[in-house]
C-alpha cells in the first residue's frame, strides 16, 4: 500500500481539470480532477493528502488526493471509535472481574455459615433463613428492574434495604451486578452497604449468644 504524503495545492487550472501541488519537500506534482475526492473543486492554498503514482507515460504524478481536513476528521473519527471500543473492552473486563470476586464473596459467606453449623456454633435455621432471604432479594431486584424497564409500579428502595438488613445482602450483591441494578446509584450503594454492616452485626450478636433463644423461638415460630 502506497504511503500518504501531504502537499498544497499550488496551482489549479479550472477549465482545464488540473492542477499542481507542492510537496513537502519543495517539489511540484501534477493532479487531474479526477483524482481529487471531494465533491468540488480544488482550491489553491489548501492542504491536502496525496500518495504518489505515474500516468500511461511513466511520469510522477499524485494519486488519490484528499482533503487534509477531511483525512484528520476520518482519523480522528476512526481514533474515537477504537477508544470506545477499548474502553468498552476494559468496562466488561472489570464487570467479569467484579462478577467472580461478588460471586466468590457470595458463596465464601455460605460456606462460612455451613461451616458454623456444622460445628455446632450456628443453628441450621440460620443458614435456611440466610439461603431463603438471598434467593427473594434476589426475585426482587428482578422483579423491579422489569418494572422499571417496562414502566411498571416499582419495588421502594426501603423494601430492598429491609431484606438486606434481614440477611438478604447478598442475594442483593449478586442482582446488582448480574442483573446491573441498583449498581450505579451512589446514595443507594452506601445505604446497601450499611445494610450489610447491620446485618452483619447482627450475626455476630446471635454467635456471640445474646438473643439466640429469641432468635430459635423465631425461626421455629416461623417453620
């Protein structure tokens, strides 16, 4: 493929279909009409792209001449879209990332409260009522990211926050970055996360022992 250079137009001879552009290098090339692209006609002084070539007769001559303006606005336009293309690139590499550590937060907190029952430290219950509250926060946020996408009645912020203090976080974690809902709103995110903490403490008060009876007596009310 021939390189491109940039040139001037020099001379042009409209009634004839020609014209001469100055090279960078202080040289003079001849140019037909037919080989400048824009739809009009060339315009002396102005800056154009060029590669170079011959005619039937052997003789140097440019080829293929552009507008400069046009060729930085086309580069710059196909510069953008790379760019974009990169960032979206990097967006899903990190939204993947973030899936497996959310996912692996997710199922390392189960793990830890199969662990604790298993040892006798934590009432199955619990783990019941854990795996119960996660897979309806879950339902939840699904239920109202159709509302809002269909313009439906949506689920109150406070609703969500309530399972999630109840010990449904992470059936939240998970729907806020699987399903991208919830994920984007700054004043929800720290009200989740302090939905987290209290849940959170919570738990380790019932490990701790205090209202763990209240705690059994309520869960066995329940089943």
């Amino acid at each position: 493929m021939a390189s491109k250079q940039q040139g001037q137009v020099k001379k042009w001879q409209d009634d004839k279909g020609f014209g001469f552009i100055e090279t960078e290098n202080g040289d003079s090339l001849f140019f037909h009409i037919n080989e400048f692209k824009a739809r009009r006609r060339p315009d002396v002084g102005e800056q154009v792209v060029f590669t170079l070539g011959r005619d039937n007769q052997g003789r140097m001559q440019a080829k293929d001449v552009q507008e400069l303006s046009f060729v930085q606005q086309k580069m710059a336009k196909k510069n953008q879209q790379i760019r974009q293309r990169n960032h979206k690139r990097s967006a899903q590499a990190e939204f993947e990332a973030g899936q497996k550590k959310r996912l692996f937060l997710g199922a390392g907190f189960y793990g830890v409260l199969i662990l604790l029952a298993v040892m006798d430290k934590l009432n199955w219950l619990v783990v019941g009522w854990y795996a119960a509250l996660g897979i309806i926060t879950y339902a939840m946020y699904a239920k109202d990211k159709a509302a809002a996408q269909s313009g439906n009645w949506r689920t109150p912020e406070s609703t969500l926050h309530l399972l999630s203090i109840l010990g449904g976080w992470v059936g939240a974690l998970i729907a806020q970055t699987y399903l991208r809902h919830k994920s984007q709103k700054p004043e929800f995110r720290v009200t989740y996360y302090l939905t987290v903490v209290i849940n959170m403490a919570g738990l380790l008060f019932v490990l701790a022992g205090g209202g763990l009876e209240a705690l059994k007596g309520l869960l066995d009310s329940l089943v």
